[in-house]
C-alpha cells in the first residue's frame, strides 16, 4: 500500500479503537464501579491509546530512509 493509504486506513483504525476504548471507559465509571471503580481501568485505557498513537506513528508516518 502506499504511504498516503497506510496513514488514512491508520488514522481511521486508530481513531475507532481509541473511540471504543474512551466509550468503555466512560460506561464503566459512570455505572455501577464509579468513578473510583472505574479509575484503575481508564489507567489502562489511556496508556493502551498512548500505544496504539505511537504505533500508528511508528509504522504509518515516520519517514525511513
């Protein structure tokens, strides 16, 4: 795939699972677990997003020469 294809497909994926993620998150803080409950698990989400930012970096932006 070109590079111009590899960052939108990228951006996309990325931007879906960061949306699920940051969701799940939510829906678990402001049920039953509350916010406390909830905390340990947006610690996680947070640095799962972080990584899926820097491979999304990592594979589809850097430029390799």
């Amino acid at each position: 795939m070109s590079r111009l294809t590899n960052i939108i497909m990228g951006v996309i994926g990325t931007g879906l699972m960061a949306v699920f993620v940051i969701g799940l998150s939510y829906s678990i803080s402001t049920g039953f677990a509350g916010l406390w409950g909830g905390l340990p698990f947006a610690i996680i989400a947070i640095f799962v997003i972080a990584l899926a930012l820097y491979n999304f970096w990592e594979d589809a932006v850097r430029r390799r020469d």
